[in-house]
C-alpha cells in the first residue's frame, strides 16, 4: 500500500504569491512613490483658479524638473516648472509683478503659478493638450509654424511629424505621465 504524501508549494512559491496580491491589493498606495504630487495645494489651487488640469502641471514637472526645485537646464530654464528667464520676465510683465528676480523661480509657488498662468496663456490658442505641450516646450512661434506649412497640426497619432526630435520625445513623455496621473488619482 503506498502512501501519498500532501503536495506542498514550495515557500518561494508562496512568497511570490503573497507579493503579488500585496502589489495588486495596494496598487494605488505604491505608483504613488513613481508619480507624487509634491506641493499639490499650490498646484491645486493654482491651477483651478486658471482652468488648468493639475495632473497635467504634475505631468509636466515630473518630465521638466523631476520635482527638483533648484533644477537648472543646460539652456537656462529655471526651478520646477523649467521656465525660461525670457519667459518668466514676460509672465511678470502680464501679470503686473513689478518686482520680479530671476532667482524667483526656485520658488516653487513663484514658480508654479507663472508656469500653470504661461499653460493657461497657451490654451487660450491651442485647445488640445499635445499643441499646448508642444509650445510649452518649444514655444509658439515654432508650433505656429508646423501647424502653417502643415508640418503637424497637433494630432496625437502623428506626433511623430513633429521635426524636433527633443520636442518630440518631450511631448509624448508628458503625455504619458498626464495619463498616468489621471489613472492613479482620477
């Protein structure tokens, strides 16, 4: 008469079972960590009292500055949001902001509000977000272009017609983080 033992997973097995559903039954707790939502009560109210979408702010510092305040571009664009000091000045001057430094912009509410008032500006010309991206990135004068000589019109399936290959990788990285942000917290 032979014997059967029980079979019996093996403790690896379980551990990565066990993993799983934590991964699973906590999944909004942990992508957290890969997409936060540093100073969201400035982003927040900011951006409700300009009509613009905070996962799209989050989206695009994630991609600008990585949430580094002091983060300084090899071109000159300044704190979070990664505003050009030509830009900034122009935003200061729109906004009535006599008293304006530079060095401003490492602020990070300074900085938040002239980078969601500047997204708000470009969605009074461009409606869709991957035109106001683009022109984020690589200004006005060049989307007015491409969308004149119908280089690209602003469609998301052909972003790939957009002729700046850094315009273009930033453009479609920002919309993935804004996907993901809506899909985390929305």
């Amino acid at each position: 008469m032979k014997i059967h033992k029980k079979s019996r997973l093996p403790v690896a097995v379980w551990l990565v079972i066990i993993l799983f559903l934590i991964i699973v039954l906590t999944f909004p707790k942990w992508i957290t960590i890969f997409y936060p939502q540093p100073h969201r009560d400035i982003i927040f109210s900011t951006a409700y009292k300009h009509d613009v979408d905070p996962y799209l702010v989050f989206a695009i510092i994630r991609v600008e500055s990585k949430y580094q305040v002091n983060a300084q571009s090899s071109a000159g664009a300044m704190g979070l949001m990664q505003i050009m000091p030509e830009t900034a000045q122009w935003i200061a001057k729109q906004q009535n902001i006599d008293d304006f430094d530079l060095e401003d912009l490492y602020d990070a509410e300074i900085n938040i509000n002239f980078g969601i008032w500047y997204i708000s500006n470009l969605t009074q010309e461009y409606k869709e977000p991957p035109l106001i991206i683009a022109a984020y990135n690589a200004g006005r004068g060049r989307v007015n272009d491409w969308q004149n000589d119908e280089i690209w019109d602003g469609n998301r399936k052909e972003i790939g017609k957009i002729p700046f290959p850094e315009t273009r990788d930033y453009v479609k990285s920002v919309l993935k983080n804004y996907e993901a942000y809506k899909a985390i917290y929305l």
